[in-house]
C-alpha cells in the first residue's frame, strides 16, 4: 500500500483552494527533510509533473524539537500498514466549510504549523 503525507496551510477550510494551500505528497517522493531553523523543519519532495521542480512544505516546530519531530517523521514513513496510507502531517485548519470550528490536527505534538507550501 502506498503512504501518503498530507499538509494544509489555511486556518478556513473555505480558503482551501489553491495548489499551496494544501497538499498530499506520496511518501516515496520525498527526498530530504531540512532543519532550516531551531524551530523550522523543511520537507523536499520531487514533483510528479515535473522532476526537475522541487517542492517544499515548512514546518514550525517547538523550539529546539527539530530532530525530535524528523525522527518522528521517519517512523511515519517506516511504520506497517495498519492505517489508510494517508498520515495527517500538519493541518492548520481550524475552521470548517459550515463554519464550526475545531482544533488543528498534526502529528506530533512538536508540529506546532504548516507555515508554507511551495508546490508547482
């Protein structure tokens, strides 16, 4: 079964629109994942249109957890097939389309935002 990790970067689900917005990115196409920062993790993959494009998602982290949520990012990527395939990695969303709201989703409790999504 395939893994999939999905991101979102909007706080409205209503404002989910745009292809750096929000994204699902197959597990095997990532190909590093960048402390940029003590609090900033960067997560490359390559692009299915276009191999030579590639795209990023930033991540905000706890101060001085980086390596902590890589670790746990890793073990994302290498855990069995008892799930969808589809891991939740960060989910700013905090608004639904009929207006309720709800808590962001993300995976580790050291992922504290989605803070951008360069896709093309």
């Amino acid at each position: 079964m395939r893994k999939y990790f999905y991101f979102r970067a909007v706080t409205d689900e209503d404002d989910d629109d745009a292809n750096v917005d929000s994204c699902m990115v197959p597990v095997e196409n990532i190909t590093g994942l960048l402390p940029t920062s003590t609090t900033a993790l960067t997560v490359f993959w390559k692009s299915q249109k276009n191999e030579q494009i590639q795209n990023s998602v930033a991540l905000t982290c706890t101060q001085g957890k980086v390596k902590t949520v890589i670790k746990a990012m890793v073990d994302a990527m290498r855990g069995g097939p008892h799930t969808d395939g589809i891991t939740v990695i960060a989910d700013d969303t905090t608004t639904d389309y009929d207006g309720t709201t709800r808590s962001a989703v993300y995976f580790h409790g050291n992922v504290t935002a989605c803070a951008a999504i360069s896709a093309g």
